[in-house]
C-alpha cells in the first residue's frame, strides 16, 4: 500500500473509532488493530491537520488576585502562575507555572522503567492498565528507587512528559495492587510529589454514613 493510500485508510479508521464512541485501545482491541500504528498515524494526521488551522487561543485571567496569572488551555486544563512587578515595563511577569489536572490522575503501581518516553509508557496505559492514553487523565510512573518519577498526559494534539528526578530522598510510593493502578485526588499528588505518602494519617479522613439531624 502507497502512502497516499495509508493516509487515506487510517484516515478513515480513525473517523471510524471517533464515531464508535469507543476508546481507542478498546476500538482497536474489537478491530484487531496495533495499538501503536494507530496511535502513529494519529499522531501524524494530527500534526498535518494543525499545519493547515489557526493556532488554538489560550485565555489569560489575571482577576483571581494582584499575584497569580491562570492560563486556561482549549482542553480545561488550568496553569496557575505566579506574578511579581517588572520594573522596567510596569508590567506582570510569570514566574512560574505549575500544571494543574483537569481530569482522573492514576498512579501506576509497580516498577517502570524510566528509560521508557512517551510511546513506551502510553503503550503501557493502553495495554497493562487498558485505559485510553489519549484522555486527559494524568498516569503517573515510578522507578525501582522510588527517586525518579514521570508523569504522562495528553494535552489537545500532543503528550506532556513531565520528569522529575530527587537528588535526595525518595517517593512514599505504595505498594503494587492488583488492578495496577491507585486513582489518586490533587491532595494525594501534592502529597506524593512533597514526599509523603499518599494515605497521610494526619489529614483528616472523610466521614462516611453521617446524616444531618
């Protein structure tokens, strides 16, 4: 088959799984597809489509307070930025940018290979968790030392790969579980990433069964 002939095939399968409501392992799990040739040619329609349209518009709201910028990407995901005076211009300037989650956020439990980018470690949210690397869930991975942990996620038409490597100190990561997976809350991840573990004992614990009087 003559590329011309594969664009326009995968053209069509991928309209095809876009109609079908499925995602997209399960599209290609029914349909006996490679998950990483679909994923492929996802990516590079993708990226001929978005030569060919505007840029997406990125809105700046400046109004939560006189030092903090939230930047609201076309997909929900907010960056909260931290502000101070520039002297020279009387003008904001960003000092930096934490992304925040818009969607689930999973830990991927066990030991990953950090050697693994982007197409290792979606091939291991689509084909060990079967989850959809393509929502805007977060997948979180973790290395043998508990001192290297990557974060996954999918952003409008690409992937995010944040890395993070500690110099000392390790994760609290949890022990494997039978699903492979642990759905975590922000409140969790910012324990995770600050050091703790994820079932913190000091935090207050949710009160289950309590009716109002």
């Amino acid at each position: 088959m003559k590329q011309p002939e594969k664009r326009q095939y995968w053209t069509s399968v991928i309209e095809k799984q876009t109609i079908s409501g499925l995602s997209i392992p399960a599209f290609c799990k029914a349909n006996d597809l490679s998950y990483p040739t679909f994923h492929y040619w996802l990516k590079k329609l993708t990226e001929q489509n978005d030569e060919s349209q505007h840029a997406h518009t990125i809105v700046i709201n400046d109004d939560i307070s006189t030092d903090t910028v939230v930047l609201h990407f076309p997909n929900g995901i907010k960056a909260g930025a931290a502000c101070e005076p520039n002297p020279g211009t009387n003008q904001n300037l960003v000092a930096g940018t934490a992304m925040i989650p818009s969607g689930a956020i999973y830990l991927v439990s066990g030991v990953t290979d950090m050697r693994k980018s982007i197409d290792g470690l979606s091939i291991i949210v689509a084909d060990v968790l079967e989850m959809d690397p393509l929502s805007e869930a977060w997948f979180i991975f973790c290395n043998r030392g508990c001192d290297k942990l990557k974060i996954l996620f999918w952003d409008t038409n690409g992937f995010w790969l944040y890395y993070r490597r500690l110099e000392k100190g390790r994760f609290k990561w949890p022990k494997p579980n039978y699903a492979g997976h642990i759905q975590l809350s922000r409140q969790q991840l910012n324990w995770l990433l600050s050091g703790l573990a994820i079932e913190n004992p000091k935090a207050h614990q949710p009160v289950i069964g309590k009716q109002v009087r």
